[in-house]
C-alpha cells in the first residue's frame, strides 16, 4: 500500500505531485508494515502548510488506480505466504 500514496490524488496528478515537491526541494514517501501505512515528508518550514494540504489530500483522497491496487494486493499476498 505505501507505494501507491504518490500516483495521485482526486484533484492532483502524479505529475502534479511532483512538481509540488520538487519545485519545493521536498521529499515524500510511502510506507506500510503488517500494521502501519503512513506517509513521511521532509521539506522547508516555510512549505510547511502547502505541503501539508498536499499530503492531507494524499491520505484521505488517494487516486488508488485499479490495476496498481490489484498489483499491490497480489504482492502484499505473497509476502504473506
């Protein structure tokens, strides 16, 4: 699942994304475990409320593509194997 948070947003593209946190020298990244998913960002203080609304809307409205879902579950499963 933390591999999917970057592919984008109801309103943000992934390439949209991008551009948010490059052109903010910024960094975001996925994570999950048996029981945790989260996202972690690093960037300026002075980013800190417009990459927060980025991340806000990376959480709580994910594009989560079909096929990459999928993909993702079936490695998750194996995994758990």
């Amino acid at each position: 699942m933390g591999e999917l948070w970057d592919k984008g947003t109801d309103t943000l593209s992934h390439h949209d994304l991008l551009k948010e946190f490059e052109g903010r020298a910024a960094s975001v990244g996925g994570f999950s475990g048996r029981n945790s998913v989260g996202l972690e960002c690093t960037g300026l203080a002075k980013d800190f409320s417009v990459l927060g609304e980025v991340v806000r809307a990376m959480i709580s409205r994910p594009s989560l593509p079909e096929k990459e879902l999928l993909d993702a579950k079936r490695v998750t499963l194996d995994q758990l194997k």
